[in-house]
C-alpha cells in the first residue's frame, strides 16, 4: 500500500505555508524525529483523499546519505508492511542496501526502517503498531 511521498525542505514553516496557501493541503501533524535530528509535517486533502505529503527538514545529514544526495529536493517513498522483520530479512537476502535498521518511533509507536532501491532511491518501511494483530 502506497503511504506518503516525502520531499526536502530548507524552511518547514515557509513549505507548509505553500502547500496549504496553494494546493489547499490541511496541516494533520508536525512533529520532531530526534533519531534524524529533523522535524517532519504531514499535508494531506481535506477531505482525507489521496496520498500524504511529507515535509522533511534535516537540521544536519544524516550520515548514510551520500554527498550528491545532499542538493535533491525529492527525499523519500514510503510504504507500509504488515512484519517488519520479515521485509527486512528478505530484502537483506535479496542484498537490499539497509540505511536504517529498524527503530521504533516513540510518537506513534511504529516501527521504521529505510532502504534503497536499486538506484539508490531512499524508501522507509513502516511497520504500524496494529499491523500484526
């Protein structure tokens, strides 16, 4: 299930305000990932339709991206599983570049992970905590 497409942003507050001043996306979260020393907000439709964009802001890079990665605006995919685990013990067969093992996410209680694809695209794995009931 496709989740959310996440993009860059230098200015967070200048970003939202774009968003929602120009698409009429609504505001539905905005919160800090310390693990990432970043600050991320969630835009979607009002009326709840479509995908959810993802406003990222790295306050510095983390260590696992690559110097050119540093001038892209696009910063990641996002896709949900049902077993953590499992994703990452088949991707780590298939020899899937990991950038993140999995963590857990303290405000929501999710279980995240990222990868790349085969052109080096970051992709997170979210894992949600009623995902394996």
């Amino acid at each position: 299930m496709f989740v959310h497409t996440s993009i860059r942003t230098s200015n967070i507050e200048r970003s939202i305000d774009f968003y929602t001043r120009f698409f009429g996306l609504k505001l539905v979260s905005r919160r800090e990932i310390p693990q990432n020393n970043a600050e991320i907000a969630f835009l979607r439709d009002p009326e709840g339709k479509g995908a959810t964009l993802e406003l990222t802001c790295y306050r510095n890079q983390k260590k696992f991206i690559q110097p050119e990665y540093e001038n892209r605006v696009f910063d990641h995919l996002a896709f949900e599983v049902k077993d953590m685990q499992q994703t990452i013990d088949a991707m780590r067969k298939a020899k899937v570049t990991i950038t993140d093992e999995p963590f857990r996410l303290a405000a929501t209680g999710s279980l995240i992970a990222f990868v790349e694809d085969p052109d080096g695209t970051l992709i997170e794995l979210i894992e949600k905590p009623s995902a394996k009931k």
